[in-house]
C-alpha cells in the first residue's frame, strides 16, 4: 500500500505539472493572440483612414466636374495640347486677379490666353474633326439657300424669284432689299434644340465653369464669298436704350446701351433680373480658312472709364460723348478647323453688368466658305434656353445627337 500510496502521489503532482504547464501556454497564445488581434486593429485603422481619405477626394473631384471646376478624370489620359505659336501666351495672373468678369475653368486642356484687358481666350482643338464633320453634316443639310442666290428686284436678272415685287410699292421694295443687305452681312443661320447637342453644351460648360440653363440656344452660322463685315457686340441692349430709340438715335448719350436701364428693370431674356446681360461668348470654327473670314478685335483700347481712366479700373457704361482712347493694334483670329474663341461682352452683375464696348467685333468678309458655332452665355438663367422658336424662320438641326 506504501507503495501504490507514493506511486499516486508522484502522478499527481505529474498532472499538476501538466496542468500548470497547459495554463501557462495557454496564457501565451491568448497574450499572443491579443497581440495579433491589436496589430490587425491598427492595420485596419490605417487602412480605414487611408480609403476614407480616397474617397473624400473621389468625391471632391466628382462634384468639380459636375459644377465645370475641373476637368474630368479621364482628361490625364488625353495627349496635352500644345499652344498655339501663332498667337501670344500669357500668364493667366492679371486675369485671375480681376475681378470684373467671370471666371473660366483655367485647368481646361489647351487653354491659352492670347490678350488682357479685353481678356481673350482661346483653345486649340476644342472640337475633334470628326465632331466638326458631324456639325457641319447636320447644319449643312438644314441650312437654307444663301441670300446671293435668291435675291431679285423682279427683273429677270436673277435672284428673288417671280415678278411680283415689281408691282409692289417703292417702300415695300426698299424695306426687302435692306433684309437682303442685312442677310448678305450676317450669313445664313440654323439654331439647335438643346437636347440635339447635349455633348457641346456640357463641354462649354466645363469650359466656362457655367450652368447649362445659363447657355442661349446653339447657333451655327455659314459665311460665303462677301459675307461678313460690320461692327457686332455680344451683350444685349435694352429695348429702351437710346440705341434702339429711334428719337434719341444720333443724339449724344451717356447710356447708349441702356446700362442703367437693365440695373433697375434687368430684361425679359433673364427674368428681369438687375444686371444680367450676356457676360461670356464662345465661337467654335468648324472648318479651316485659308484666306477671309477672321474675327477681329479693332475696338480695344478706344473705350475709356471715368474722367479717362482705364475702362478696366474705373468701368462706366458707354457714352457717346465721353473721348476716346488710342485704339490698340487690331488683334485677328484666323478660322481653324476646331478652335474655340472665348471674350466677355460685360462684367458680372456683381459688378454692375457694364458693357464693355472694348470687346466689339467684326467677322471679316469671307472669301472661302466658313462655318462657325455661336454660344452666349448669359450671367444668369436665360428665358428662352431651348428652342428653335428664338428663330423659327431659321430651321433647326436634325434630331440626332451628337
């Protein structure tokens, strides 16, 4: 009994070593197993963090590019654009540090700024040329007989057609060969409902960092041989502007544009809100000219500000009475198969939506043929933002979208 009674005692205390040794390890895996499990935490922070970091500035890009800030995350991929040698290249810090007219999205690839004061920009091949063909196809199979071709004093000499307007009375045939001289100067149109070119609209959007009910409908307009000429300015008069009165036509004016007018009634085309006039102009050539049809600035630096300071550091709205300036050299664009042309007609309404007669502008009589897309763009939702009833008699493009 002695000794089954020691051999017992010596196995237990055996188990009890067992045991103890069996605790012990299983201290160790569960310290080790905290161990791993903190580390794992500490991994999953970080990499926590560094995907909420990701997606706030996937986010951040994302609402850039819907409101025109940016350009899309797919532009990287697109070869840069280089500027164009022929026109000058300036730093875009004058122009950022105004704070007269609207801001353009200055990351936009291939912008360029060619002159200050007016500011005018432009963007080599803002259009593909497979995009401009598709332009021109749908325009050119809408776009209505040239005047030059159809007009006539019922002669028999070519032109209007039949002989009726010989027996109409000399007022009347006065009247119709104005609207003939004014359709010679101002080419043959077509407008485009909104939804017929929705791809344009949103890329001069995010050109102009503008919304697409800021946008005027879509013109494009075709200049033949002699067509062109005359001074144009993109923002729009008030219909009660000593311009377009005919008892204070020719008279002196210190609002000749109806400023004022439009800072305390504003107009129909905007909702009658203050100070809202066309502010941003974009034109896109459709096809490359060899010789005509350039668009030339020849007004900058004639209109000055008040008492003759810089009409750009003391803007005043246009008097006929006031001096003018010593003109600059005239600046021409030439036409170019998918270039964009960017100038503002006005300042913003912030800045009391002032006319700037410094913009003015004349398309060059044509000698080849040219085709040139027209977007204003208006500082404030426009009225009339899609439609071919702006000008029904003008036709519209085809329903396929391009």
């Amino acid at each position: 009994d002695d000794d089954e009674g020691g051999w017992g005692y010596k196995r237990a205390g055996q188990i009890r070593e067992q045991i103890e040794k069996l605790e012990a390890l299983e201290v160790s895996l569960r310290v080790n197993e905290l161990a791993h499990q903190a580390a794992m935490e500490i991994v999953d922070y970080q990499g926590a963090k560094k995907h909420m970091k990701a997606e706030i500035r996937a986010r951040a890009a994302l609402e850039k590019i819907k409101h025109g800030d940016m350009r899309p995350l797919r532009a990287p991929l697109v070869p840069p654009i280089k500027p164009h040698k022929g026109y000058p290249r300036l730093a875009f810090d004058d122009y950022t540090a105004d704070t007269l007219f609207c801001k353009i999205n200055l990351e936009y690839p291939g912008l360029q700024l060619i002159h200050e004061r007016p500011y005018i920009f432009i963007v080599r091949d803002f259009l593909t040329q497979d995009e401009c063909d598709g332009l021109l196809a749908k325009a050119g199979a809408k776009l209505p007989p040239s005047v030059l071709a159809t007009t006539d004093d019922g002669d028999g000499k070519g032109g209007r057609k039949g002989g009726g307007a010989r027996s109409k009375s000399k007022r009347k045939r006065r009247e119709m060969r104005k609207d003939d001289e004014r359709a010679k100067t101002k080419g043959t149109s077509v407008v485009a409902l909104n939804e017929e070119v929705p791809v344009l609209r949103r890329r001069i959007g995010s050109l102009t960092n503008c919304r697409e009910e800021q946008l005027q409908y879509t013109k494009i307009t075709r200049y033949e041989d002699g067509q062109g000429g005359g001074d144009q300015l993109d923002a729009t008069a008030h219909n009660e502007a000593d311009c377009y009165n005919p008892q204070r036509q020719g008279a002196p004016s210190e609002d000749y544009y109806g400023d004022r007018i439009i800072a305390e009634e504003g107009m129909w085309t905007t909702f009658e809100t203050p100070c809202v006039n066309r502010y941003c102009s974009v034109f896109i050539h459709l096809n490359s000219c060899e010789e005509g049809g350039e668009t030339s600035f020849a007004w900058m630096g004639k209109v000055k500000g008040v008492e003759g300071a810089s009409w750009y550091e003391q803007p005043m709205s246009y008097a006929t009475t006031a001096k003018a300036g010593k003109p600059e050299p005239k600046l021409s664009i030439r036409p170019e198969r998918g270039l964009a042309l960017i100038h503002f007609p006005c300042t913003t309404p912030a800045t009391s939506g002032f006319i700037d007669f410094n913009t003015t502008y004349t398309s060059e009589p044509a000698v080849d043929e040219k085709y040139l897309v027209q977007q204003h763009i208006y500082a404030d939702k426009h009225q009339i933002s899609n439609t071919s009833r702006d000008y029904p008699h003008k036709g519209r493009l085809s329903v396929e979208e391009r």
